[in-house]
C-alpha cells in the first residue's frame, strides 16, 4: 500500500528536552486522520516536522511521495497548511488574501482566480470578496483559511486545530467540507482538542509526552480501552 504519510522512528530534541520521541505511523491517501493530545504533548512539533518547517533529530518520514530529510522544499509545494492560530492577512480582502497564498504556492495567474471566484462562491462569500478579512467572522474567518490551503490542490492538508473557538453550528459545517475535501483524494491530517471531533476521524492517535499512545479506528479503541467515548480514552493517558 502507498502512504500519503509514511514516519518511521521520527524524534525531535531541544537541548535535554525530548519533545517528539521515536513516533512511528502511516497515514493512507484519502484518509481523515485525527492527531490528539494535550498540550505539550508533542503533536505541534511532530506536523511542524512532517511539513517540513523543523528538521527532526532523528528519523525519517515520507510525506506525499517525498523525502523529510532531502526533500523538504517538494514537501512544502505538495501540502496545504492551516495553523491554530488564524494566518491571513486582516488588512488585506478575502480576494487578496487568497491571491496572495496561491501566487506563492505558483498557481498561474488565469487559473488562480478561477479557483479564488470559485472557492469564494462555494463559501458563499463571494458578494464579500473585496470585504477586510478582519471584519468577518471567526468561523468565516476558518473556512476561508481551510479554502486558501487548498487553493494549489495539494496532496495532503494540515490542520492545526481548524474549529478552535468557533460556535457548534460552525464547527459541522467545517467538517462537512473536510469530508468533501477527503473524498477527492485529499489526504486530512488534523489536530483536535474536541474529544466529539475524534470521532468523525477514520483513524486517531494519541501522543503523550512525546510518545505516540495508541492508533486505530475511534470504535475499535473504545471496544478495546473498553469506555464508551474517546474522551475517555484520552482523559487515561493525560493522567499518566
């Protein structure tokens, strides 16, 4: 089977600190695969790493056909990124922002505003291009990021907490198109601090203090850690 993610044995020191420690996994094309963990747990360094934005310690991975340690500007072109905290330009339009993203991933004038007019439309803000992204919504504010990072049609999305903030309402209608970006091929990697959000994942893995804990099916898990909900789950290795 080919892997979209392939990491084998990856470790991530700072100083004396380990703050990734021999994690390895595989994450299949197409696949929402859900990476939980507390804070300071090591989830946030592990995807810096696998997007190419550190460089590990040890270890390897192969990330949309592309190798971590020689190979990291390849990895860059072929991944969309959406960080926690929100990374567009408030000062900027809805359109320029967009503009702006996909003139660096290299996307051709012509096609660029094709995707921006219909990204925009499918958002239902496309009366609002010209508007300030400062003076939209935070849950407009998600999407329209989530949007933009997918605007040069990568292999793989990162999601860095997406939902972090928003109302309920907001958070269905983002996993609605995180499902309908998946069943194009799109491989979804995110992070969640919502134990409910787990569960709409196909596979989940939770890190502690570096290590990574577990990985299966949210059903499977629970009929193996014998508790109903994942939060359940989660809440035994917090405590260790």
């Amino acid at each position: 089977m080919v892997f979209s993610i392939d990491v084998q044995d990856l470790m991530k020191k700072f100083g004396d600190f380990t703050a990734v420690d021999h994690i390895t996994f595989q994450v299949k094309r197409g696949e929402i695969f859900g990476f939980l963990g507390a804070n300071g747990a090591g989830k946030t360094t592990a995807m810096k790493m696998m997007c190419g934005l550190l460089r590990p310690t040890s270890g390897n991975a192969t990330i949309a056909g592309y190798s971590l340690k020689t190979q990291s500007k390849q990895i860059k072109k072929s991944i969309g990124y959406m960080s926690q905290k929100f990374s567009l330009y408030n000062d900027l339009s809805l359109f320029e922002n967009m503009q702006l993203y996909g003139t660096i991933y290299g996307v051709k004038p012509a096609i660029l505003k094709e995707r921006i007019h219909d990204s925009l439309e499918d958002l239902g803000m496309d009366k609002y291009a010209n508007k300030l992204v400062g003076s939209i919504p935070l849950g407009w504010k998600q999407k329209l990021a989530f949007a933009t990072a997918l605007l040069h049609q990568p292999d793989i999305v990162f999601l860095d907490e997406p939902t972090s903030g928003v109302d309920p309402i907001v958070r269905r209608e983002f996993w609605e198109r995180i499902y309908k970006t998946a069943s194009t091929g799109v491989t979804i990697f995110v992070t969640t601090h919502y134990m409910d959000e787990a569960e709409y994942c196909e596979r989940i893995s939770i890190m502690s203090h570096g290590k990574l804990m577990l990985i299966g099916t949210p059903t499977q898990i629970k009929i193996d850690m014998k508790v109903d909900t994942i939060e359940e789950v989660f809440g035994k290795f917090v405590k260790r």
